[in-house]
C-alpha cells in the first residue's frame, strides 16, 4: 500500500492580517491608528498591513525591516559560505556508545553506537533535557519520549556515507489498531529521519544551497506492519540534489539486515530567497514586538 502525503506551502494557504492589537497592551493614543485588515491573496507574499503610523510600522520602519532581514539573511550566507564544515557541532555531549551498552538492545546497535564512523547526534537524554539546537520543549518526539509513548531514541551520523540511523524504541500506546502501530506515527519517524540527514548535510556544507529546506513530498510505502514495543531502525541517505531540491530515500526495519517495515521518498525544498527575506521580517517584528505581531 502506498500513501502519498504533500505539504503544499504556507504562502498559498489564506491568512489573516500579520500584524494584531494585544488585548493586554493597547497601542497608545497616536502611536498605532488601524486602518484595515489584509490577508495575503493566494500565491502572492506576505505583506505587514492593519497599522499605519508615526511610530514602530510605519512604512520607513517596515522598510527599515526589511532592510535588516535581508542584511541579516545576505550576513548569514556569507558565513555559512565561508565557515569550513564543522561536524563536532553534530556530536551530543553524552557517550551513545555507553548509553546503549546499558541497555539490552541487539549486537548490532551497539556495533553501530560503537563504530568510528559513526557520530552520535541525538539521544533521548539529550533531548529530554532540552539541550538540543535542533529539537526544543515543544516538539511532538520530545512529547512521546516524555510520555513514554517513544521509550527510546538515538541517531547517528555517518559523514562518509552521509545517512543516517535512527534506532527507536516504541512504546505501547501508539495504536491505530490494536498491538498494530499507527501508519501515521511511522510516516513521522521516517520525516523525523529525513529531517536529521538535512540537518547533518547543513554542518557538513553538503548542501547546494545554504538557507532552510522543508518537505514538500513525502511518499510512504508500508510493506508489513509494525508491533508495539518494536525496536526499529530507520536509515537515511541522499538520492539526489538540484538547485534548492533534494531527494532523499529511507528504510524502516528491524534492524541493518531484518525484515522492511517500510520504504520512503522524499522531497525538501528550500524557499526562494524573497521568501526567506518575508519570514525573517515577521520574526524581527515579532522580537521586537512580541505582544503586537504574529509570525504565523
């Protein structure tokens, strides 16, 4: 069975104004004046509306803003261009290799928690404690992981190869029939993955663009179904690259050699220049003004 699964962009979904009044902090008389609400018309970018003013949005400020996010995002392309590739900032503080020897996992996750060629970039410690730049509070694998619904999880990195290994460990409550786990949460792990092999690519500098990249198709194919409680592993690699594109391909089995629960592909993409410099203007408002913005 396959299942297609598309992410079709944010900038073609309707959107209500940028910009809204907190009910907490009113604007002070003379300071913001309303003048209309704007939704961003479909396929067309995001502009700042509803305000107009002498003060913080008026139009030099937003041009001001802009301004910035565009020196700020040029600034950050030319420091990822000139930075050499920095795989240590990929490696967790915690031994993986001391981690999974605790545990009564199969020889060959310790043989691949063990290897040289291995970087160990994540464990469930080190999410937990919120110490990842990748993965903060808010994120769905941290919640499984802190409701015990994920027991377990540890990726490495081989830069040589340039794939990734995921090993998880299920726990029980994540059924879409009984004993049988959700297709939903194993189309999760395999994104997860996918996202983890970009992340490592990006410290690498073995990316042919330097900004963000995000799924726009994933494809799903499930060979056999998935038992609560199963220590899976997930592997990631490259299929190809072209311009802002790449294709990546995954594996979920039972271990390098075991029975294929399921088989991926996957598109990211990396937004156009004009739209990184439309996002990094909401997120400069929004740290500026925290309670008056919105960068949704």
């Amino acid at each position: 069975m396959q299942v297609k699964v598309l992410f079709r962009h944010l900038s073609n979904v309707q959107k209500p104004a940028l910009l809204v009044t907190s009910p907490l902090r009113p604007p002070q008389p003379g300071l913001l004046r309303p003048v209309h609400s704007a939704s961003v018309p479909s396929g067309g970018t995001a502009a700042v509306s509803g305000f107009a003013s002498s003060g913080v949005f008026s139009s030099s400020a937003r041009w001001s803003a802009a301004a910035a996010a565009a020196t700020a995002l040029l600034g950050g392309a030319v420091t990822y261009l000139q930075q050499p590739a920095r795989l240590d900032g990929l490696r967790v503080p915690a031994s993986a290799d001391e981690e999974l020897s605790t545990k009564q996992y199969p020889e060959w996750a310790r043989q691949l928690a063990s290897s040289d060629a291995e970087i160990s970039v994540l464990t469930s410690d080190t999410l937990l404690s919120e110490g990842h730049p990748l993965l903060k509070r808010d994120h769905m694998f941290t919640a499984l992981l802190r409701h015990e619904m994920v027991e377990d999880m540890s990726v490495f990195y081989n830069s040589d190869k340039r794939r990734i290994s995921n090993v998880i460990k299920l726990g029980s409550e994540i059924c879409g029939y009984p004993r049988i786990v959700h297709g939903g949460l194993t189309a999760a792990v395999v994104d997860e993955s996918l996202g983890f092999l970009l992340y490592a690519l990006k410290h690498q500098r073995a990316l042919p663009f330097w900004g963000p990249a995000y799924t726009a198709h994933l494809e799903v194919d499930y060979k056999n179904k998935i038992q609560a409680g199963r220590l899976l592993l997930c592997t990631v690699e490259v299929e190809s690259m072209e311009g802002r594109k790449v294709w990546m391909k995954a594996t979920v089995r039972d271990g390098p050699q075991g029975k294929v629960y399921a088989t991926a592909r996957a598109l990211f993409v990396s937004p156009r220049t004009r739209t990184l410099i439309r996002d990094g203007i909401k997120i400069a408002l929004h740290k500026v003004f925290p309670s008056s913005t919105s960068v949704e």
